[in-house]
C-alpha cells in the first residue's frame, strides 16, 4: 500500500493511540501499534513518517524501542539530536564513501560536503 492510500481512519487512528503515549517513559512498539490498528509494519512507518513531514512531533527514542507523542522541547531536541543527526551523518559518511566511485559530470557540481556545510 502506496502512503498516499493509506485510509485517513488508519491515520487519524494512531494519532489517537499516540496522544495515549505521550512520555518517552510510555513508547508503544511498533508491533503493538500493529495490533492496535490492524496494519503493516511497514504502513505504520510510513504514517509516522507522514506525521512527522506534518510538524507532529512522533518521536523515538532507540533506548525505548517504541515511539511517543511529545511536543516538550527537550523531547524534540533529544530525538533531533540522537535520532535524525546520527542518521544524516551516517547517511554522509556512506554518500562520500561511495561517491569517489564516481566521476562528476560537470566539474562546477555541487559537493555533499558544500551541502551539509552550508
């Protein structure tokens, strides 16, 4: 199922569970939001993803191995922080690890390094 075919019941149903789980000390896995909502694994991560390209703050934390609903600061910046950023570096150490493999097209194109260090 295509994100943009996912049932605005489904949707509006895991905002509902979320504002249940709204402490880093109360996260719901991943596997008892499937159960909750009737869905695929891989539904429920799109529909997170959805929520948060939306501004709801669904976060995690990989210490609690499940998911919360917190607009709190210090939540967002803790998730921010440990979660996304250790994701982009990742991300950039395999870009630029690859990338040498490749010869750039046009010798005036944008590094990842002029990128990220915008």
């Amino acid at each position: 199922m295509e994100l943009h075919e996912i049932k605005s019941e489904s949707y509006q149903k895991l905002l509902e569970v979320m504002a249940l789980h709204r402490d880093f000390r109360n996260p719901i896995s991943r596997k008892d939001l499937e159960v909750c909502l009737g869905i695929s694994d891989r539904i429920i991560r799109d529909m997170i993803k959805k929520a948060r390209k939306r501004g709801i703050p669904i976060l995690s934390d990989s210490s609690n191995y499940g998911y919360f609903l917190s607009y709190r600061d210090a939540d967002i910046s803790r998730f921010l922080n440990r979660e996304i950023l250790s994701k982009i570096k990742d991300l950039s150490e395999t870009f630029q690890a690859l990338s040498v493999h490749i010869k750039p097209i046009d010798p005036n194109q944008i590094t990842i390094d002029e990128v990220v260090n915008r």
